[in-house]
C-alpha cells in the first residue's frame, strides 16, 4: 500500500500532461472516447485513493475502532502512512466531494434549463429559426434536441456554408456531446488535475462535429469558411454554455480542416489504455492491503481478548489445584507397601 496508493496520482498527472496534446492530433470521435475513459478511470482512482489515506487516520480513532473491533495499537503499528499525510488526505476528499456536488447540481441545472428552452423554441422542427439580427447558431440537447440559429447568422453565410453549420450542429446532437462535456466537468470538479483534460475535451467535440460536417458536404474547405465565418460573425455574441460552431480554439479548427484528415494512430490509445490500467491495478493492491491490514488488526484484539480471558488466576498454581479447577487428592508418600 506504501507505493500502489500514490500510483494513482502519478498517473492522473501524467494524463493530464500528456493527453491534452495527443488528443489533438487523434481522429475527434476516438479521441473524445478516450478522453472521456481516461477522465473517468482517473478521477475514480484520485478519490479511491484519497479515501484509503484518509482511512488509515480515521481508523485509528478508538470510537471507530471499537465500532469496527479493530486493535488500535496493532493498525497503528502495520500503518505506513504518516498522519499529517491522512489528516491532508481526509481534507483534500471532503473538498473535492463538496466540489462534485457543487458541478452536479449546476449541471443538472444547465440540462434541465436547455430542455425547457428547447421545448419552448417556436414549431415543432429540429430547426428553430430566430427572428434576431444578432448572429447566434447552437444546439440544445433534449428530447430530441434542437438546432437553433438566427436570422442574423444565415444572412452572413452561403447556401453551402449554412449547409455545414447546420450538419456541425447535428454532428452534436447525434453524438449526445452534451453527456461528454458533463463528465468532463463533473470529473474536473472531483479531481482538479483534469481541468486540462476537460478544455482538450470541449475541443475535441467541435473537431468531431466539424469532420463530420466535412463528411456530409464533402468539402473540407466550404466547413473551415463557415466556420471562420460564424466565428467572426457571433464574436461577443455566442453562447458558452452551448454546443455552438463558434466553440473551441477557431483558427485550430480552420487549420485542421484546411489539411487531411487526421490518421489514425493506435500506440497512443494503447499506451494510455496500459496507464489506465496500471491505475485500476494499483488501487486494487492498495485496497487489498488496506483489507488485510485491518483483518490483522481485528484478529490482533481478538487475540487479546482471548488471552485476558484464559489468563490463570493466582491459586491455579496452588497444590490440591488441577488444571480443570477441581480438588485433587494429593500425592501421599510409600509407607513401605508392597504388592505381590
């Protein structure tokens, strides 16, 4: 457990590190999969390791022993973690809980709120055209979602351009890209390290929205111009909280469209499917030998509580005593008798 708990936290760093520049030169679709894995596996392991931490100081409180009947000598003496390490650990997780709970709510907040928007929008299409100058094109998750834009926005774009906004806002619907950005920052809140992960994460999704309406037009640079022209068009003017075209880094984007499609590479999913691995392995051991640490310390007390209550008394060893307590006759001399 010495080593294997703090795995964990090497590996959520290193994927945070690492992962945000590689995910950028993968394909969006497996890459936003793989984001969304690893953010996951990542903030499951952060927290189940700062729980078994926070463990081994809670459980040395006598009243949690005693609940537990667990020797609190014995589990002091196997520990191997300082206790301003679990005393850090127990703090770190009640904010990051606290924090989590925090993200739940808001996001539960911003579905429910872009369900009613979407179930207010005028017709019953998946198009929803507002009657507004200011230039404005997202969608709305719901069921099913909606693709909202302005009269403004399609009075600034060609009839192919308005073609690929439009299979761009689709692209989101269809890939429910909604429930991806909800992990990513639900995770982010329970672990902070992944903050990086979840803005690769956003950026991904407007790239996989874009290479599908690159699919659909057929025609890489029409999306890149529609792209760059909404961007320009809505600036100041977009919506953070949506999937909208205009999300994302926009000249990232334009370049990516404006060359060939990403190739596919394997070894880097591969190499962070065996940290995510290494990560699961790791926190498997420490909890293991957090199990048997407090087996050990039970059976300890049980021990104990054995010996006190077997221990002789002083007149055990007293003559005319036997081992079973009870009276025994004494040994009496020979006075010289003999048997034939």
């Amino acid at each position: 457990m010495l080593v294997s708990v703090y795995i964990p936290f090497l590996v959520t760093a290193a994927l945070a590190v690492l992962a945000p520049p590689v995910a950028h030169r993968l394909p969006p679709r497996p890459a936003a999969l793989a984001l969304a894995c690893a953010a996951l596996v990542t903030a499951a392991g952060w927290a189940g390791s700062l729980a078994l931490l926070a463990f081994t100081g809670v459980a040395q409180i006598p009243q949690i022993a005693e609940e537990g009947r667990w020797s609190v000598s014995a589990l002091r003496s196997q520990d191997p973690v300082y206790a301003v390490v679990a005393a850090v650990s127990t703090l770190v997780l009640a904010v990051c809980v606290v924090s989590l709970g925090l993200a739940a709510v808001r996001q539960g907040r911003h579905l429910l709120r872009a369900r009613r928007e979407c179930a207010e929008l005028p017709g019953h299409t998946e198009l929803a055209v507002l009657d507004d100058d200011v230039p404005l094109a997202f969608a709305l998750p719901g069921s099913p979602g909606r693709i909202v834009v302005s009269r403004g926005m399609l009075r600034r774009l060609g009839d192919a351009e308005r073609e690929a906004l439009l299979a761009h806002e689709r692209a989101h619907l269809r890939g429910r890209h909604h429930v991806f950005q909800s992990v990513w920052r639900l995770t982010a809140a329970l672990n902070p390290l992944l903050r990086p992960v979840a803005v690769a994460g956003n950026f991904v999704l407007e790239r996989w929205a874009d290479e599908e309406a690159a699919e659909r037009v057929g025609d890489r640079t029409v999306v890149a111009h529609a792209v760059g022209r909404a961007a320009l068009a809505s600036a100041g003017a977009s919506r953070p909280a949506a999937l909208a075209a205009t999300g994302g880094v926009v000249p990232q984007r334009v370049r990516a469209l404006l060359a060939p499609p990403p190739a596919r590479r394997s070894l880097p999913l591969l190499a962070g499917g065996l940290l995510l691995a290494v990560c699961c392995a790791s926190l498997a051991n420490a909890a293991s030998d957090s199990d048997r640490m407090l087996d050990s310390a039970q059976w300890a007390l049980s021990r104990a509580h054995a010996n006190t209550t077997t221990a002789p008394t002083d007149h055990d060893d007293a003559p005319g005593h036997g081992p079973d307590g009870c009276c025994a006759a004494p040994d009496r001399p020979d006075h010289g008798e003999r048997h034939f």
